[in-house]
C-alpha cells in the first residue's frame, strides 16, 4: 500500500502480534498486497503540572508505594504543612524528644486538618506526628540515598524527557525502621559526633549496636560502592569491636567508572574491594574494613570459614549474578544469619529481606526463566537484530571456540576422544567428528592467505549459499498447508548478499575473522590485514569461490518448538566409524605437537555476522557497541536506581541489627524508576513443616551432640517418631536399608564411615559432620527432615 510510505505516524486500533487496522479511511489508497514492515512509534505526552500553591491545597490523588499504609500519604501532606508552619514561626526544627515540640506540630497539624473542608482527614495518627515531628531535622543518609535516587531521575526525565515523571507528590516513611521499645528523651541527646542527626532518630543505643557490626559484604560494584559509601556515614562498623569485611575478585574496568562512583580513572586495572575501601575509609577514617578479592564459593570456604560466618551480624549482597546469590543465601540459611539483597536492572530495583526464621529464604522463589526465540526463528526465519546477534554469537563460539577445544581434546588425548564418541553414538558426536575433521582436513590454514580464503567461503555460505538454498527450498510464493502464504508476518523474505570488496563492511568482517582464524592455528598475521585496504581487498579476491547449485529435498526446520536442528539418524552408529577412520588418517598428516588456540568473545566478527544477516533479512544494522549490549544482554546499571536500592536495604539494615522486629516491620520492594512504580511489601513467612509435635522451617538445622554411630543416628531419630531409611554425606551414600551390606556400618562412628565412603576430608577448623537423612513416618509418608549436624568434636 505505497500511499503508506511517507514517513507520516500513523495511529492503529485492533492492534494483534501480527496484525492491526488504521484509523485512518485507506478507501483512496491502493490495495494492500503483503509484507509490510511498520515500526511502532511512541507519541511524546503533554503532562501539566498544578503550582505549588494550589497543589498544596488540592494535592489530587498521591502516588502509592505502600498499600498497607493507605492512609498515610494525605496525613504525611498535612504533617508537612504543620512543620512548615512551626519552622515559620519559630525559625527553627522541633528538638528531638522534646514534648512541647511535639505537642506544637500536632496542635498546627489539626487547625490546617480543619480548614480542609471536604478533604479534612477524620483521624490523625499523634503517634505518627510525635515520630514525625521529632526526627525532623535529621538528615538519614538511607533517607537521603533513597530520595537521591529518585530526585536524580526525575532531573534527567525533566532534562531529556526520557521516561515519565512524578505526578506531582509521592510521599515514603520507614517509620518500621524505629526500634521497637520507646526511646527515652536522653537516648536522644546529640553526643557532638557526627551520627548525632542518626541518634535524634534511633538513639544512642542502636548507633553503638551499628558501630559494633561485623558485616559481610560480597560484592564492590555498582551496588558495593554505594553501600559502602553509607556504611561509612552511618557508622557502621566503625568501632574497634566493629567490622566490615568486602569481597571482590574483579578488577575495575574504565566502562565502569559511569556507576561505581567511588573508583577514578587511575584506578582502572586495581582490585575493586581495596579501591572502594580505601575511598569509603576517606569518608569516614574510623571505619574497620578489610577487603579480599576472594569470590565468595565453595572453593574458598578455607577463607570464610565456620569462625568467620558465626562472627557476623548480618550480610549484605552486592552481586550481579543468581548463581552467587544462591550460595551466599544458602550460607546465610546454614549459618542464622540475616541477608540483605537487592539488583538493578536499568531504572528497575529490588530488594529482599532474608530474616532468620522470620521470612523465606532467596532460594525458595526463582524468576521465570527468559522467553527464548524459537531455534527455527534463530536459525532461519530472524526478523529482528537481537535473532540475528544471537545467531552470530552461536556460529562464532561454534567456529572459533568450540571446535579448536574439540581439536585440542582429540590431540592431547585420541584413544579418550574416539572412545567417548563411540559410546555416545548420537547425532553430537557425528556433528563434533565432523567438525574436527572439517578443521583440520578441508579448512586447515598453514598461511595467513588460507585464513583469509577460509573467512571468504565462509561468507558465501553463511550469507549467499545457505540463502539459495533457503529460498529454493521455500520460494518467495510458497502457502502452507493451511492455504495462507509461506512468508508472511514475522517472516522476513531473505536475499543473498553478493559479495564485494569494495564494501568496507564486507572487507572488514572478512579481516576480523581472519585473524582470528589465523590466531587459532597460531599463524603470524600480516601487517595489511589490521585495516581494509587496496592490499586487503586484492588478497580476498584473490580466492577462487565455487559455484552453487541449492539441493532438491534439503529439511528445513520450521516447528517453532523443535529444540534441535540436528536429525538423529539410525545409522548414527556406522558413519561414527568412517569419521573416525577418517580423523585418524587425518591427525597423521599434522605436525608433531600440533594444537589450536581457541578464542573468545571477539565483537568485530559477531557484530559483522550480525549485520551480513541482518542485510539478508532488510533488517536495520547495528554498531559494535549496541551489538555488544544485545548479545552480551547487558542493560546498563545507573546510578539513580542503584542509590535508591542502597538506601531502602539500609534502611531495613536498622531493623535486622536493632532486633527485636516482627516479620510485618520488614519491607520488600520493586520500583521502576522510569514509569514510576514502587511496590513495597512485607516479605513472606518460610514454609512450616509439622510433623507430630515437631514443627520447622527452612532455617532449622538439628545438632546431635557427640561422635555418634550411624546406629545412635538412626535411634534418634526415632525417637522423634522419625524411621530413616538413607543417610548421605555430600554426593555419596553413607547408609541405605535395601543394602544389607550397608548394615555392616551401624555400629561404625558416622565420621568415620564419611571419611571412608565420602572420601571427606575434615578440616581442623570444623567441629561438625552435616548429614541428608531421609525419613518416614510411621504410615509411610516421607519426611522432609532438616539438615543434620554431628558435632563429633
């Protein structure tokens, strides 16, 4: 429909995945034959805005962030509004525990209540405006970090128009941060030290029991930065009983120096935990912090031992992965300890609280897995750049990563490789056998000339070939079985690229991948290379590409829920054989010591790979740096978003080391900075089991006392009317009834039978064997029984 396609918006309605109808009358326009590709636009939004005067009478509707305190936001308004009247009137704040202040405020707080007419609140929360009133002239750094955050944002929304701002007045209070028994007016009195304004809030008490933490920090990224920078100022640890330990084993990298603002350019190539330590110790010289570039994992459980995690007070996760978070909250599970987590991705934020026996733990809700695109879009049918980047990223591991490892494999060891693709016998080791010989028979490079041709006919396959073949096998008219066109919407009609070296991006990718190749043979590299140029461009044209003539019968895969490409073939078995015949004769004819080099994530060749495919499908390229976004997933961590998840974790940090709190006093959040939203919770209780008298959670751990037999075990346990049946150290299987041989062991200390079966070697610094035992209960129902401890030390 050519009338379309003047770059005018236009609006729809009816809009389906893959289908739409204008609103405009298209009566005029000619007939809508097929194919259409449309971008869908966002319309700019004209928001006005109330004066301050008038807003602060006719406030409207306030955005929500905590649905149990509903009313709070319209009483949190008129609270301001007294306070400013008593700072008009006095020139000055309410002293913190002061009566008379207080008493003041509320006094103002009802007479404006009763000029509101309709709007006047029917009941006022004195409680609230005594904490209200007398923590007002406190500056709370997690306050200020989080409210940072958010006023950060809105100056770049205000600034760019990117994203939509805050209507008019969104009110937050973390009134639950307080301690829980009343404080007395002298627990309030400044000290003349710095956390005087944190004291008016919480007491002297509490501000000792901060200064005599021992946290456990894991993590000093974009997260580890700005926590640490408000531990320094609200004293954590910053006493001689006090400790914060930090763990990195990153290094700081210049692209990280737009978000972890504690770290200079100079730092760029140093440990990130003793940088940001040694900046945070700047901030406040009494803080006690030790930073090691020790990743947090099974491996260095010699580091952070049973002594060290028995010492600690609480930990805090500043992590960017779920795999280190799992660990870490399977640590804290183990040790009683309270885990503060939290993660950014963009302007979205969360945090969790993880509270001993109060809350579930990390562990026991996941996200969703990531919707994938279907491997036949992937493979064949792309119709946008993220398909096509991770196309590009799956042939380049494939090319230039997986099969110089599978050659490597062969080479140190052909007796072991042969014998493991005999008695796998599947289509993966055909492809892997095949992949090998193809490398180091047909494509084998001894001069940076065959690197170069390889690079060329590579091009042809993947860009022009394989899209002959594509478009033979479905032509442009194909229908399906269903009568409706082959190649309609999201289908993209795919045209090959016919190569020229004229082309600097085509020259480019042929050099980029080139080298590479080269590099895996271990080639030296010629100096033309490094640029496209005259000399580049005749090397390439020097190679001879053969002719091609697409294939009658080729199977193209376009079920959208197949989960392989490869067919399984019954003859799998005897074409293993002549491959591995062929590998063989093959490896006689390499020099002696010969092996490849296998490389990694190169974004020159995924981004050209990319972008040749995206050429085939008329979809829009991209440059390197957004081709590394895409395929490396990576979004951006900002600083707004990360400030304001600090600010709430630390905020809940008051709560975990005061004590005392009930699971209703914590929070968890979500907010999205860009719409904005914030969702904050109370965190869930952990699952109860019962089991006669016996209740537990996920927090419990049982101890027996003594260096048992598997027999004394087993009695123990009964009689908690408990029948055990398996008992299991690690991976291994210490006792199991259905083996009469494992009866012999009853008698044998469990220690001893770990030591043996297990192979588990006890370090001297623990005291205590864990065990999995599995259990029934008299009628046969299994028992989901907690971890068991044999102190035998």
């Amino acid at each position: 429909m050519t009338e379309l396609n003047d770059g005018k918006p236009r609006k729809v309605k009816n809009a389906r995945p893959y289908s739409f109808f204008l609103e405009e009358d298209t009566s005029s326009f000619g007939a809508y034959v097929r194919g259409g590709i449309v971008t869908q636009v966002k319309p700019p939004k004209v928001i006005k805005f109330k004066p301050l005067k008038e807003a602060m009478s006719e406030p409207g509707e306030f955005l929500m962030s905590d649905f149990s305190k509903f009313e709070r936001p319209p009483l949190l308004h008129l609270a301001f509004q007294a306070l400013d009247k008593f700072r008009t009137e006095l020139s000055r704040f309410p002293v913190a525990g002061s009566t008379d202040d207080v008493q003041r405020v509320i006094e103002y707080a009802i007479s404006i209540n009763d000029t509101l007419g309709d709007r006047k609140l029917e009941e006022i929360d004195k409680k609230l405006l005594h904490h209200f009133a007398s923590g007002s002239r406190a500056v709370l750094n997690p306050m200020a970090a989080m409210f940072g955050g958010i006023v950060g944002q809105e100056v770049v929304k205000a600034c760019s128009g990117k994203f939509h701002p805050l209507y008019q007045f969104f009110y937050f209070d973390s009134v639950e941060s307080l301690p829980v028994d009343p404080l007395e007016p002298g627990d309030l009195k400044p000290k003349n030290s710095r956390y005087d304004a944190q004291i008016s809030v919480f007491g002297s008490t509490l501000q000792n029991k901060l200064e005599e933490a021992k946290i456990f920090m894991v993590g000093s990224g974009a997260l580890g930065c700005e926590f640490l920078k408000n531990l320094a100022l609200m004293g954590i640890s910053c006493s001689q009983n006090g400790n914060l330990t930090v763990t990195d084993d990153d290094v700081i990298e210049k692209s990280n120096l737009s978000r972890q603002f504690l770290f200079r350019d100079w730092n760029i190539g140093q440990p990130k935990s003793t940088v940001a330590a040694t900046a945070a110790m700047v901030i406040n010289p009494k803080l006690h912090v030790e930073a090691l570039q020790n990743r947090a994992s099974p491996e260095t459980e010699n580091v952070f031992n049973d002594a060290f995690w028995e010492n600690l007070d609480a930990v805090v996760n500043a992590l960017d992965n779920v795999t280190a978070r799992m660990y870490i909250d399977s640590r804290c599970v183990y040790f009683q300890k309270p885990l503060l987590e939290s993660g950014t991705l963009g302007a979205k934020c969360n945090t969790q609280m993880v509270i001993p026996h109060l809350t579930e733990n990390y562990g026991a809700s996941r996200d969703p897995p990531e919707k994938q695109a279907p491997m036949c879009t992937v493979h064949s049918f792309p119709h946008n750049i993220d398909h096509c980047l991770t196309w590009a990223r799956s042939e380049f591991e494939g090319l230039l990563e997986k099969t110089p490892t599978e050659v490597n494999a062969f080479l140190s060891n052909p007796t072991t490789y042969i014998s493991a693709a005999r008695t796998a016998g599947d289509a993966q080791a055909r492809d892997q056998l095949e992949r090998v010989i193809e490398c180091l028979d047909r494509d084998k490079c001894e001069t940076f000339q065959d690197s170069i041709t390889w690079a060329r006919l590579k091009f042809e396959d993947y860009f022009s070939n394989r899209v002959k073949q594509l478009t033979f096998t479905f032509p442009e008219d194909s229908m399906t079985s269903s009568g409706a066109p082959f190649w309609s919407a999201p289908k993209r009609f795919p045209r090959p690229v016919e190569f020229s070296s004229s082309d600097p991006s085509q020259l480019s990718f042929i050099l980029a991948a080139a080298i590479l190749r080269a590099e895996t043979f271990g080639i030296p590299i010629s100096e033309w290379a490094k640029t496209p140029n005259k000399l580049a461009a005749e090397a390439v044209d020097k190679v001879i590409v053969p002719d091609f003539q697409p294939k009658q019968g080729v199977k193209i895969v376009t079920d959208e829920k197949a989960t392989s490409l490869s067919s399984a073939s019954v003859d799998d078995a005897a074409v293993i054989e002549e491959l591995i015949a062929k590998l063989e004769e093959v490896s006689k004819t390499l020099p002696s010591g010969f092996h490849m080099n296998p490389t990694n994530f190169h974004m020159d060749v995924i981004a050209g790979f990319a972008n040749m495919r995206a050429r085939n499908y008329s979809i829009p390229e991209v440059d390197k740096l957004k081709a590394k976004f895409i395929a490396g997933r990576i979004i951006p961590a900002i600083a707004t978003s990360t400030a304001m998840a600090t600010g709430l974790v630390c905020l809940e940090l008051y709560k975990a080391l005061a004590g005392g709190h009930k699971v209703e006093d914590y929070r968890n959040t979500f907010a999205n900075l860009a719409i904005p939203l914030f969702s904050i919770a109370e965190p869930v209780p952990p699952k109860t089991i019962k089991h006669q008298e016996l209740s537990w959670t996920v927090w419990d751990r049982w101890t027996v006392t003594g260096n048992i037999t598997l027999r004394e075990l087993l009695e123990w346990l009964k009689e908690k009317g408990l029948n055990a049946y398996s008992i299991s150290c690690g991976t291994s299987l210490l006792y199991n009834s259905m083996f009469p041989r494992h009866k012999e062991r009853l008698d044998r200390k469990v220690v001893d039978v770990a030591r043996e079966v297990a192979k588990m070697e006890v370090p001297s610094y623990r005291r205590h064997l864990d065990v999995v035992v599995a259990c029934e209960d008299d009628d046969d129902n299994d028992v989901d029984i907690p971890l068991v401890s044999v102190y035998f030390r």
